[in-house]
C-alpha cells in the first residue's frame, strides 16, 4: 500500500475508546452550578439560556465530583501512550449553554474532549453509546436509568466534605451488597433479619455472590492497577461493608473467584462508614443506602447508588 492509500486509510477509519476506563460525568457534578440551576427552577429556561449565555466568560468553580476527575485524568500522565482514561461531559444544556461549561473545563485543565448537549432531554441514553463504565450525575432519575441499561451509576451526594489531600494516589471505596455484588444476601437480611442472613452466609460461604452493578468497574480499575507494582500503584481500592464475621467469608472467596484484588477490607459489623472512609482517604464512596451516604459525606465525596432491595417502595 502506497503512502497515500495508508494516509487515506487511516484519515477514514473510526476512532475508538478502545480499552480505555469511561467515565461519563453531568456538569452539575463536575462544576458548581447551583446558581445556574435556581435561575432555572425559579425564572425557566428562556432566563436560564439568557442567564449561562451573558455569564459565558464567567468561569465556573469546581463541583464535588471535580477533585475525582482531576485524579482519574492524573493516570494519563503516569502512562500517556495509550492513555488510560477518558472522561466524558453528558449535559443537559444545548450547544449555545454548553459553552460555559466547556470554556470552564479549558481552564481548569482538564483533558475532557468530548461532551454530549441534550438540550434538557436526559443525557443518559448516551452512556452506553460513548462505551462508559461509570456514570455520575446530580440527576437521580438518569442514573436509574443508566442502572437499568446496565451501567454502574451513582447520584453525587451534596458534601461539605474537605477534599482529600492524603496524595495524589486516586482512592475509591465501594460498599458490598447491591453496589460491587447483588442484593440477594441483603434482601434475606431484609425480609428475614439479622440471624437468617448471617446462616445463610456460612451456608453458602464457598458459593460466589453474583456481581452488582459496580463489578465490571472495579473490573476495568483492576486493569489499570495490574499494569504497576503494588507499592507503586496510582490507584487504590478498599471495600467498607457493615458486614462483619462470619459474613466475610463469601465476600473474600467470591472476589478470589473474580481474580480481583480489593487493596484494603473493611468489614465494621454495623459500625459509622464515616471516620472509616476519611481515614482510608476515600476520593469517593459508593453505596445503595441513603443513610449511610448521608453519613459518610460528612468526611468524603459519595455516590449514591438507588440499586436494590434497599431502594424499592
């Protein structure tokens, strides 16, 4: 092949994500929007267009969810060829609204390229599209849905936390039952209590839990760690669970069965997720119950994931 065929060639065929970690995020959880969006709620969205185009050039200060993309977006400088993440803007604004957001992003540095504007339809049809592993918004009702296509998804929890200066390693915490694997060990304890779910963990102590909606995410962070020494490692995962012995058991054998390495293991028996999270140094949490989020953001960022038996009625 001539060197114009092979110019050609490589000018038409598509490019690709390929095994890159996706993350797809909302501007309200990257930036601090609160302002923008009460001239919504409060005026609609003829003043809301009006209001974001007039302040264009006023650049927006970071959401709670910033500090985490700008770690994820770090481990493309420890192995810049390929880069090892993309992150994705999903928005709810249209192209002309957008601009603000995207003039934003420019300036804080961050290497976010792509975006989809939906002109206020739910971005969340497009996670799947861009290839994404991890969505994170302020909306409640997209992450459902990106659930139920099968997405791990989380609601940014409103935090007053400090942001984590123990370095520049990213942390992520997950909890267990309904976030890294299924509900149906907690919908025993549920609807059963306390000493039925824990018979029913010895019982089935050697049988692998099925995965919940954030394995295959711990799956793709798994990749990115394997690529590195332990000790030298820019990422670092831990599991906070109110499980607690003889539960442990089938949590550690199913994540043998998995070939994943959880770095750190928490299991508090019922214990506050809070202080736990903060000593860890967690860049976010993620759990399915809403009181345990409510607590653990009073010290890290969380993300709320409305997964399971936890979450219905």
């Amino acid at each position: 092949m001539c060197s114009r065929e092979l110019i050609l060639k490589q000018k038409i065929m598509p490019t690709t994500l390929g095994d890159k970690l996706v993350v797809a995020i909302s501007s309200r959880a990257l930036f601090d929007l609160d302002e923008s969006h009460r001239v919504f709620e409060e005026q609609g969205t003829d003043s809301y267009c009006k209001y974001q185009i007039e302040q264009e050039d006023v650049l927006l200060e970071p959401g709670v969810a910033f500090p985490l993309v700008r770690k994820l977006l770090a481990l493309n400088q420890k192995r810049p060829n390929p880069p090892r993440v993309e992150v994705i803007l999903l928005s709810r604004n249209n192209a002309d609204t957008g601009l603000r957001v995207f003039n934003s992003i420019q300036h804080h540095g961050l290497e976010v390229t792509r975006a989809a504007f939906t002109s206020g339809e739910s971005p969340y049809r497009y996670v799947s599209a861009f290839g994404a592993h991890l969505f994170l918004s302020a909306d409640p009702e997209d992450v459902k849905k990106a659930l139920e296509a099968g997405v791990a998804a989380a609601t940014i929890v409103r935090s007053k936390a400090s942001l984590n200066t123990h370095s520049s390693q990213l942390r992520i915490a997950f909890d267990g039952d309904a976030v890294l694997f299924s509900d149906d060990a907690e919908r025993v304890f549920k609807e059963q209590g306390l000493a039925a779910f824990q018979t029913s963990e010895q019982t089935s102590a050697r049988q692998p839990l099925p995965g919940g909606p954030f394995r295959n995410f711990l799956a793709v962070l798994q990749r990115i760690q394997r690529e590195y020494p332990p000790e030298e490692s820019p990422l670092r995962t831990a599991l906070v669970t109110a499980r607690g012995a003889p539960a442990h058991e089938r949590v550690i054998r199913t994540l043998r069965v998995w070939d994943i390495r959880i770095d750190e293991a928490l299991f508090l028996g019922g214990l506050d997720k809070g202080d736990f999270l903060k000593a860890f140094g967690a860049d976010i949490f993620f759990d399915d119950q809403q009181d345990h989020c409510e607590s653990a953001s009073r010290h890290v960022t969380t993300g709320h994931v409305p997964h399971g038996v936890s979450n219905q009625g």
